[in-house]
C-alpha cells in the first residue's frame, strides 16, 4: 500500500492477524503489526553498504504524520553521512551522562573513569586539573571552550619554566576534551590544533658509568662513603637490584622475604602499576641484613633521617653521588639502571630477561604473560651473575672480561 493509500484511518483500524504483516507508508518507513495488535514504526535503510532497521516508535503514541517527520530526518542524516541508529543511540547515552556540560564535570567524569591509570598518575592528574585548569576554565561550557584559551592557560604553566607538566596538562586536556567528543557533547577536540604551539622537553639522558673500570671504581668510592649507614646501603644496594629510585627509596620490610632472596614490589609502586618481583642475589640480602638491626623495626627500609615513617627524600642517593665527587653529568641515581643495562647485554644476558628485570612495559599481552611466568629463574641466574661481576669489577682496577652467557 503506497503512502497516499495509508491514512490515518488505516492505521487506526490496523489489526493483528495470524502472523506480524507490514503497511507500507514509502521511503523505507513501514508500520509492523503484531498478531497482539501492537503496531510499531520501522524504518529499513542501508548504510555503509549495509541494510539497518531504524526503530522510530509505537502507535498511536506515535501519528503517522510524526513517523513520517522522523523517517525525514534520518534521511536528512544519512545525506549529511550519518548512521540514523547512532544518532539515536548518542541521544540515549548523552541523556544517562551527566546534564553538566561545563568543563569540570566532564573532566571529573573522565577522571572517575580511568581506574586504569596507576594510583599516583590518576591522582597527578586530578591536582593539575584542580590547580591549573579549574580555576579558568572549569565553569566554562566544553562546547564553547576555543584553543586560544587552552593554550593560554597552558602557557601559564609554561612562563614558569615548568614544561614537562605543561604537556602532560595537555595531553590531560585532550583525554577530557576526546571524552567530550566520544559522549556526545562536543563535535572536536580544542587541543587537536596545539601541535608545534608550546616549547617541548629534551629527552633526559639520566648520567650513567658504563665503562667497566670506572664501574669498578665507583663501587670502591661507595665503599669508602663516610656519611649515614642507611644511606651508605642504599648506594650499595641500588647497583645490585637497579630498580626506578623512587621504588628504592619506597622500599618497605614487609615486601622483602630474605629467606627466598626475592622483593615483591606491589603494582600500585611500579611506573606501569603492574607488580614486580626482584631476585635478590646473595651480596644483595647481605646489605638487607646488615640494614635490618638499624631499620628494621619500621616500616621503610631506607626511612628519611628527619622521620622515620617517612621514605628517604628523593634526592638523598643523588647527594651522596655528589659527596663521592660524582657531578650530576657524571652519575645519579637513576644511572644504575642504564650501568645494568648495558653491561647485562654486553655480558650476552637476553634483551627480555633484561627488559624484564628492569619493568619495561611489554605492549604485546601474550608476550608479557611469558615474560612474567618464564623469566624469573633466568632473571635470578642474572642478577647472581651481576653481582659477581660488580665484585670483581670492585676488586680490580682493570676491565673483568666475562664469558658470554649460555
């Protein structure tokens, strides 16, 4: 029946039968009627090639004249190439999100949803909204936001020579602004035209000794270190596990087992918040052990000297180095790891035992399944092997060559 046949009379008197049947209104909308006598308008249409149906509503809640205005308005989105279905289920999605749409309670909505993110990043990122972004822009309305003023709060943080937070505000920015985007309430991301408009960080190339005598040469030094005994362990304990500092100087008793020769570092105090074993080698539990007599009753096993239930302060092992005569171009703290790292491949260790023990992330699942599962006898074999060599390098003031691995 051709849209001109169908009335509203005839949709009126439209009654169930045997089996569900159509009334043809024309350009795809149709009304079903079910053998219950319940009558539902449908629209048929493809899009990417594909046939969809497109619920427009129930009769009589619904007159043919306002199904034959919804069936022209999803044709007026597919011209404009847009799926009519989609549209209306962003319709639905935007009604359940918040009815805010001011920029501080999407960006607090965005932030309760990155459960993901490692504890201390997520709560970074909720203090720079709060200090840097909020107080210009948190009553604005998101869709009314322009990149100039972005950029200008961003350029606040960045006249005070602070540009490694200023890009990780905004990349925060973006995340908000694309959540925006994603849930309906606004057409682009701000920050998408930023590119090249703020200055950008220098890699940092943390100093490291890699030369196998001045290693050697090093540890001697380190020996000979005259200031705090908690602060002396942290230096001879640093090169043998070569973890983050931040996890060093975290470190608490209850995630050591001495009796094992293993620290269990938790997830949520790893850089990628998945949790890390270390083997301890042999030299490695001696320093635990001499340590535990002095710090051992506490909770931290290098606790700051001013308070005990505090950790050591950051820059505590970096002042040491200098105290060594160690400039800041020379060695820090960090340094260790690069030590390891280079000294580890050179001694034919493999890249995934090293990458492991150092706690790269592995982007391939699988794989990082297996490095989790099948490298820690490999990595303990490793780490034994490391400070061997350490002390042989300590020992001598010549290059230790070792046979490669295997």
């Amino acid at each position: 029946m051709g849209a001109k046949q169908l009335t509203d009379m005839a949709v009126r008197n439209a009654k169930g039968k045997d089996k569900p049947y159509k009334l043809t209104v024309g350009a795809g909308l149709y009304l079903h009627v079910m053998p219950s006598g319940a009558r539902y308008w449908r629209m048929k249409y493809r899009f990417d090639g594909k046939e969809k149906l497109l619920s427009i509503g129930v009769y009589p809640e619904i007159s043919l004249k306002e199904a034959i205005g919804k069936r022209n308005s999803a044709r007026v989105e597919l011209r404009e190439g847009k799926d009519p279905s989609e549209q209306r289920q962003l319709v639905k999605l935007k009604s359940k999100l918040s009815a805010d749409t001011k920029f501080e309670a999407i960006a607090i909505e965005w932030w309760d949803t990155r459960q993901d993110l490692a504890p201390t990043t997520r709560e970074k990122a909720k203090w720079m909204l709060e200090t840097y972004a909020f107080p210009w822009l948190g009553k604005r309305q998101v869709e009314e936001i322009t990149t100039a003023e972005v950029l200008a709060v961003l350029r606040r943080l960045e006249s005070q020579e602070k540009i490694e937070s200023t890009q990780r505000l905004r990349q925060i920015f973006g995340q908000v602004f694309r959540y925006a985007v994603a849930t309906g309430r606004l057409d682009r991301d701000p920050t998408s035209a930023l590119r090249g408009a703020l200055k950008t960080v220098k890699n940092r190339h943390y100093a490291a000794i890699t030369d196998p005598v001045k290693v050697g040469e090093l540890l001697r030094a380190i020996e000979g270190y005259s200031g705090q005994f908690v602060t002396l362990c942290a230096l001879k304990l640093a090169p043998l596990v070569f973890t983050r500092p931040g996890e060093l100087r975290k470190a608490e008793w209850s995630e050591f087992n001495l009796e094992t020769a293993h620290w269990n570092i938790p997830g949520e105090k790893m850089k990628m918040g998945i949790a890390h074993v270390v083997p301890l080698s042999k030299q490695a539990v001696a320093v635990l052990k001499e340590l535990v007599p002095v710090t051992g009753r506490g909770r931290y096993v290098f606790p700051s000297i001013r308070n005990a239930r505090d950790p050591m302060s950051e820059n505590t092992v970096n002042a040491a180095l200098r105290r060594l005569g160690y400039g800041t171009d020379d060695m820090t703290g960090h340094g260790f790891r690069s030590m390891a790292s280079t000294l580890l491949h050179e001694m034919g260790w493999t890249s995934d035992a090293i990458e492991r023990q150092l706690a790269h992330s592995e982007r391939n699942p699988i794989k990082a399944a297996y490095n989790r599962a099948e490298h820690l006898p490999e990595r303990r074999k490793m780490m034994q092997a490391w400070a061997d060599y350490l002390d042989k390098l300590k020992a001598s003031d010549r290059k230790v060559r070792l046979k490669a691995v295997g």
